[in-house]
C-alpha cells in the first residue's frame, strides 16, 4: 500500500450507485469488459422506467437492452430473479437497509440471492454503502496470489475471506483500487513488467512463469495452432 499509494494516487468508490442498482450493475459486469457493462446498465435503465418493469417484462426485451454486456440470455433472467426475490423479502426495491445490518449479517442476506457471490457482495457493500467488504476482481486476485498473500490452490470466493483477514478494514477500497490499477499497468496476466515494478523485492512471483519458459510455451503454441 505504501509503495502504490504514490504511483496511484487518491482513491475514490467507482460508479456511486444505490446498492440495488450496484447489485444489478455487477451481475451484469459478469465476465465482460467495464466499458460493455456500462453501456449495458445504460440501456438497461433507458429501456425500462423502474425496477419493477424490468422484473415484470419479458425476459427476451431485458436480454435485448443488455445485449451489448454479453451473456445476455443468461444475466437476463438472473436479474429479473435478483429483483422479484429483493422486492419478496424487502419488501420493495430497496437495499439501503443493509447499511444497519451488521456486515456478516447483511453478506448472508445478499447471500441467499441467487446467483450472488463475494465480489457482488463485496461491490454493494464497499462501493455502495461504504461498508467494509473487501471486493477482489481478476486484477486483484492474480496480484495478491504473485505477492504471496495466498497460494495457488486459494480459489477467488475465499481469496476475499484471506484478504480481510490481511488487509486492515480502512484500507479496503485502496487495496482493492491500487491492485486493480497495478494489474492492469504492470503485473499483467501474460507478461507482467516486473523489472519495473515497485513491489519487486516483496513479491513472490506464485504463478508467474519465468521469461523464458514463457517464450518457449508461447512458440509452441503457435506451432500448434499452424497444425491445426
């Protein structure tokens, strides 16, 4: 944290959405691109006038207005589930009554939705409510893992579980926001830019294969492919 922090600079919760809307924008965020799940969210809340006419329209117009997400046909019906089951148990479209909850009671109440898992919860709570839930997207995990504060065989459901061990509950979103930004620029999933990186003499390196071999592995994929 004290090496990233003057790399990276202020932080600040992204989106500031309420946390439905944060709960509907991360099951939509699923397995696509931020720019893809934005432009989905936005056609999404053009499309329909409240909540309540999306949980109510057919299921192939909301896969229609979040097409550009990807997976539409499968997050589709999966938040229209999200939204019937909230509006069931809360009585409306409404979840700011989990900022009273204690944390571990407001993760098991967002638990039971299906199809809701740590980092869903984790972005309603921290990014939504300011509640502390650590959130560990592709970025975070693959960087946390190459530092060594977990190992390979840890999956990403219970690397969040790890990290809030480790990390202090303030330094949440920093964590979350500096790994994120420390994946994207340098500690890239093919070829991370170690030789510049400012974590260099504490990381561990798990999972991260040497040049070389790298090199060797990438080449014969390429043969591979041309025999096919």
């Amino acid at each position: 944290m004290d090496r990233l922090a003057p790399l990276y600079g202020p932080v600040e919760a992204p989106r500031g959405y309420d946390p439905l809307s944060e709960l509907v924008y991360t099951i939509l965020s699923q397995h696509t691109s931020d720019t893809n799940s934005t432009r989905a969210y936005a056609e999404l809340r053009r499309s329909f006038a409240s909540w309540d006419a999306v949980a109510g329209a057919p299921t192939e117009e909301v896969a229609e207005a979040i097409r550009s997400g990807g997976l539409a046909k499968v997050k589709a019906p999966r938040i229209q589930t999200v939204l019937r089951q909230v509006k069931s148990r809360a009585g409306g479209y409404d979840l700011s009554f989990l900022a009273e909850m204690p944390v571990a009671e407001a993760k098991a109440w967002l638990r039971e939705l299906p199809g809701v898992g740590p980092k869903t919860i984790g972005c309603v709570l921290l990014f939504s409510l300011e509640r502390p839930a650590m959130v560990v997207d592709t970025h975070v995990y693959r960087v946390a893992q190459r530092l060594g504060l977990y190992g390979l065989k840890v999956t990403p459901d219970v690397s969040h579980d790890v990290l809030e061990e480790l990390v202090p509950p303030n330094d949440y979103l920093p964590f979350h926001m500096y790994l994120i930004r420390h994946g994207r620029q340098v500690c890239k999933a093919q070829r991370p830019r170690c030789e510049s990186c400012v974590l260099e003499q504490r990381c561990m390196r798990r999972g991260v294969k040497p040049a070389g071999k790298a090199k060797r592995q990438a080449s014969t994929n390429g043969v591979r492919k041309q025999e096919r």
